[in-house]
C-alpha cells in the first residue's frame, strides 16, 4: 500500500481535485450508467492485481473486471466524493483507516455475509476490529506492519528492541523513516507512552517536539519502494513495511526486521463496496473470489504482505509465513495496535510532519580562537530556526541564535 503524505487533509484534497478530476469522474460514471451484471469496476492499488490474477474469475463467472488503479487513501475518497451517486465503482480496496470514515459518512454498501462464503476461511485474529465491527462494511485482504530494519552485516536483531532506539546518537544520519505523517508520528507516540490515534493536539505537538530530537538522525524519508535503498546498501537501519522486507529478502538484500517492545501500529487493507455501485452481486462474486485461498495465494507470492486467508496460508512457502518479520506472530498482533480515523486532528499531523521534514539539518562547523589556540566544535541546527553569522576571517564566532540538537 502506498501511504499519501500531504499537507492537506482528506476534505480539502476533495476540493482541490475536484477540477482535475472532473474528467475522469464523468468518464467513470458515464460507464456505470448502463449498468451491466457481466461487467464489475475494481479500485484498487495497481501492485494488488498482478498478471493473470482476475483471468480465472472472468472464466468462472462470465463477469469482465475494469481495473483502476488506487494511488492513495486519500485520492480515492476526494474521488468518490466528486462523483457523488454517479460513482462507477463496485469494489473499492479502502485501508482500515479509511473503512471507519467512508462508513461514517454513509459511503459503503453493508456486506450480505451470506454471498461471501470466503470468510469461514479468513483469520479470526483479523476480523471484527474496531475499524469495522462485525465486518458489516468490509473484509480484510492484506496485512501491513512496520517494524525496526537493519542489515544483517552490520547490526544484530537484539540491537534494537524499541522505538526509541532510533534515537540513539550513534544513529546520527542513518535512519530511513517511510515517508507518511501517521507512520512517523506513530513510533514517537509510541515512544512517549500515548496512544498513536491521539486526536489530542496538545499531545500530537509533544510528539512532534520529541522527532525533532529524532531529525538529526534521520537519513531519509521513503515509501516509494522504501526495500530499494537497503537492497542497494544506501541505508541499514529504519522503518519498513514486512511486504518490504519480502521484497528485500528476495532480492538476497542481507536485512531483517524486528518488531519493538511497543510494538506496530497495523494497518489492513480491505475489500468493500461502495453504496453507489450498480452491480453489487457481482462485487460480492468478486470479493469473495479475491480473497479466496487461490487468489490470495499469488497476490502474497507477487508483493509479500501476509493474506487474511488461512487455507492460502497453508500452501504458502514456509520463507514467507515462518517467518516473524513478515508474517507478525499472534503475540506481536494481540499487543498491537490498529491505526484508525483520527477525524479532523489529521490536519496536525501534516502540519507537523511537513514541518519536521523542512527542519533540515546541518552539521555547522564553530571555530573559535581561544588566546592563539583553535577549537573546533560540532555543533547540529534546525536551520528553520538558525540565525547565525560567523567570521572565520578572525576565527571568532560572533553570534549564533539557535535551537541545538546534541
């Protein structure tokens, strides 16, 4: 799942996309005007439908599957609000997230559980989460949890049993965090003993101050295939997704991830139909076949993240499902918790998270003669705050006004 990471909160994407999407959105329900049951419309994350997946689906039900494609939570909701009752989906891959708002707001169908036989096969750990009571909107597909990775060659897994070990100074500018707000600010709730779906600013601004003592550590920010740098040996140590992980292995990368004391925040991301789909029967032919045990199979072969179905489990190579990193043990599910909505306090973690990541940091070299002898110090800066001015013509720091990191 790729995670947007903006400045603008879900009600203001909707606005600003309204004009660019206009187009495509009358495109859409232009199509779903003639509603057909041999035709079903699939939003979701282009990695999730990987070749040849959908073929046996169109030969067992005669039902052709229009796929588009999903970038971001976010996207899809400003989307699907823009097109209003003439939206043109039937199945949508909403994170869990993103289930409780969409249900909230009146925007999904309640499932028939008894057109979706599918679920006796599906891990009871997984379902009837507070996102989703009862599974009454949707049903879950694939699992994400982030987790503490490092190389192999470098680090040992015992190195790091908490968050706050990213912290550490002898970190200094080797961290990778994934670039998305709640990801970033989970693990310094986390951190600070508070609950990482916090609507409270008060403690959202307490965790943001405690990142900025994180920043100097900090290499990177990436969720654009974030596996990419520790296969290539550009980063050793940070925060990944255990789909990435997969990825990594995979590729004979020497990395592995733990899980902290803390614990992850989960994420699912699920199946669900939209209250304006026109062919609901054959959406819930195609949630049930999605998740079925052949299906779920060759999407974890093909990304890596953990399927809900337990049958497809079974069958899966034991590299991927022994293995902690990727497939999180019961204990690790039981203490974790779940992200959920946070409603209009989302505008306060954007706001500080693109803050935290314009405090860029520099390493500021102060040389100061003392009675004909020269020191040097290093000292870090949040440049943000920095006004400084120093002669090195004299070797004498003349002024320096600004928030230290040490």
């Amino acid at each position: 799942m790729k995670k947007f990471a903006g400045l603008l909160t879900a009600g203001l994407v909707a606005a600003t996309l309204t004009a660019c999407n206009d187009k495509e959105a009358k495109s859409d329900a232009t199509k779903a005007q003639a509603p057909a049951n041999d035709t079903v419309y699939l939003y979701t994350w282009t990695e999730y439908v990987p070749d040849g997946l959908l073929d046996d689906f169109t030969k067992e039900t005669g039902i052709k599957v229009i796929v588009a494609s999903l970038e971001s939570n976010e996207t899809m909701y400003a989307k699907m609000k823009t097109q209003g009752d003439a939206g043109g989906y039937d199945v949508i891959a909403p994170s869990n997230y993103f289930v409780s708002k969409m249900a909230r707001e009146g925007m999904l169908q309640e499932l028939d559980h008894s057109k979706l036989p599918v679920i006796k096969e599906l891990d009871p750990d997984w379902l009837n989460k507070p996102y989703d009571k009862g599974n009454k909107y949707s049903l879950p597909q694939l699992l994400g949890a982030p987790g503490i990775a490092f190389n192999t060659n470098t680090y040992k897994g015992s190195d790091f049993t908490s968050w706050g070990d990213f912290w550490k100074p002898e970190y200094a500018n080797k961290v990778q965090l994934l670039d998305d707000a709640r990801e970033v600010f989970n693990i310094a709730l986390l951190k600070i003993g508070q609950d990482p779906n916090t609507k409270d600013p008060a403690i959202i601004k307490q965790a943001y101050e405690e990142l900025l003592k994180l920043r100097p550590n900090v290499l990177s920010f990436n969720s654009d295939n974030p596996a990419n740098s520790f296969i290539s040996g550009e980063v050793e140590l940070g925060q990944l997704w255990n789909g990435s992980v997969r990825i990594a292995k995979k590729e004979q990368a020497p990395l592995n991830m733990v899980f902290p004391k803390e614990g992850p925040v989960l994420w699912v991301d699920t199946l669900a139909i939209p209250k304006t789909s026109k062919n609901p029967d054959g959406a819930h032919k195609l949630i049930n076949y999605l998740l079925g045990a052949k299906a779920a199979e060759k999407l974890t072969l093909a990304i890596g993240y953990p399927t809900a179905n337990l049958e497809a489990k079974k069958v899966l190579p034991k590299e991927i499902t022994e293995d902690p990193s990727i497939y999180p043990p019961a204990e690790i599910l039981q203490k974790s918790y779940w992200q959920d909505d946070v409603g209009d306090a989302i505008q306060y973690y954007e706001q500080y998270y693109q803050e935290l990541k314009a405090a860029k940091i520099m390493r500021f070299l102060v040389i100061i003669k003392k009675s004909g002898q020269i020191d040097c110090s290093f000292f870090t800066f949040n440049v943000k705050k920095t006004i400084y001015s120093v002669s090195l013509r004299s070797f004498y720091l003349v002024h320096v006004n600004a928030q230290a990191f040490l």
